[in-house]
C-alpha cells in the first residue's frame, strides 16, 4: 500500500510524523488544537479533551476547516522559505481551496514527481536552488 502523500515528499525519516505533527498544531492554535503522530496516523486533542485520531494530514486540515471554516485561509496563499513540515502542511490548506495543481519546491526534494493531495488535487515537487521550501 502506498503511504499518504505527506510521507512520500522528502527522503525517508523517522521524525517527519512528529515535524508534520508539530507544524500542524501551529497552524491549528486558534483552535487550541494539540496534534501527536502515532503509528495509524495522527492523534488530535481539543480543549476539552481528546477528539477521534485522523488517519492523514489532509483529515486533521479538513477536520480543522470543518470547525472553523475561515481560519485556514490565511495558510492557503503561496509562501516562500517554509521548512518542510509547515510547507507539506500548507500544500494540504491549499489543496482545500484550489483545485490545482500546487506546486511545492525545496532544496532535497529527490526527483521531481506529482503526488496527489486533499480532494485529488496533483501536486508537483520539484527541486530549487536555495534554502527552505515554497508553496506556489
């Protein structure tokens, strides 16, 4: 099977599901949201206690716009010199609010490739000179 696109954007490491956790509860503060990574996928705790953990990225990003409609569209515009964590979950808002394709392009992305993100949008990872990843 293969693994949720989110996993699939840098070379492989055992700390991307704790970034990728990190960088989600960053962008979910206004919610007060907590989000933990575990071996099914993401756990996540509101402020009055746990909610139903969420198998992908994209679950946690659609459950977060489905609470509150309006706060991730900030998170959806382009945006330059993101480290890779806040940039994969950008690339998810963005995902929501576009219909593609987005582009995401970084320093050691491997060979360029499309992916598939939240509701199928492609999208295209490409490497670029210079340090931290974009979102376009």
């Amino acid at each position: 099977m293969r693994a949720p696109w989110e996993d699939t954007v840098g070379p492989p490491d055992p700390g991307a599901s704790r970034r990728l956790a990190a960088a989600l509860t960053r962008a979910l503060a206004p919610l007060r949201w907590r989000v933990g990574s575990w071996a099914g996928g993401y756990t996540v705790a509101g402020p009055a206690g746990a909610l139903a953990p969420a198998a992908s990225l994209d679950e946690v990003v659609a459950r977060a716009r489905a609470a509150r409609p309006g706060l991730l569209h900030r998170l959806a515009e382009p945006a330059e010199g993101l480290d890779l964590a806040d940039a994969v979950v950008r690339v998810s808002v963005a995902a929501l609010h576009r219909d593609g394709p987005l582009l995401l392009a970084g320093p050691d992305p491997g060979r360029p490739r499309r992916l598939t993100a939240q509701r199928g949008v492609p999208v295209d990872v490409v490497p670029r000179t210079g340090a931290g990843w974009s979102v376009g």
